[in-house]
C-alpha cells in the first residue's frame, strides 16, 4: 500500500487492491482511522473506521485529510484508474 502522505505523524495510505468508495487509511503510532474522501460538491471528508485512535489523533487526521483532500482523491485515480 502506497503512503502518498506524510504529515505530523501520520502515514496516509491508499491500499492498490481497495474497494470503493475512495479512502485513506491514516496510521500514527497512536491509532488508524480510515477516512473517506470528499468526491462530490459540497461533500465533506468522513471518518469511517476508527482502531485505537483518541479523538485527538482522529481530528488530526480529519485535519489533514481536509486539508489534502483533493490530492488524495487525485492519487486514489491514479491508482485505481
């Protein structure tokens, strides 16, 4: 599974052999959350799968998937076409 980010912390992945709809898996040392990426107007990222994470570290990575979002659905295409 690629890291297509790096970022205080946190890994952001996407797995080559994924299912929709289009996600990260964000890993820290302190927990997953897995994220669904925003691909419709007026649609937010959301978290979908939380495993050991705190809230913290799930805001955090809510934080930088926003932040990054239109990035990460770009390279979730280019990996799954």
């Amino acid at each position: 599974m690629p890291t297509v980010l790096q970022q205080e912390g946190f890994k952001i992945q996407i797995f080559v052999h994924d299912h929709e709809p289009p996600h990260v898996h964000a890993r820290h040392e302190r927990g997953l959350v897995v994220v669904n990426l925003a691909v419709a107007p007026g649609q937010a990222p959301s978290i979908r799968t939380v495993k050991h994470a705190s809230a913290d570290v799930q805001r955090t990575a809510l934080r930088i998937v926003m932040e990054h979002n239109d990035f990460l659905v770009e390279q979730w295409g280019f990996i799954h076409g």
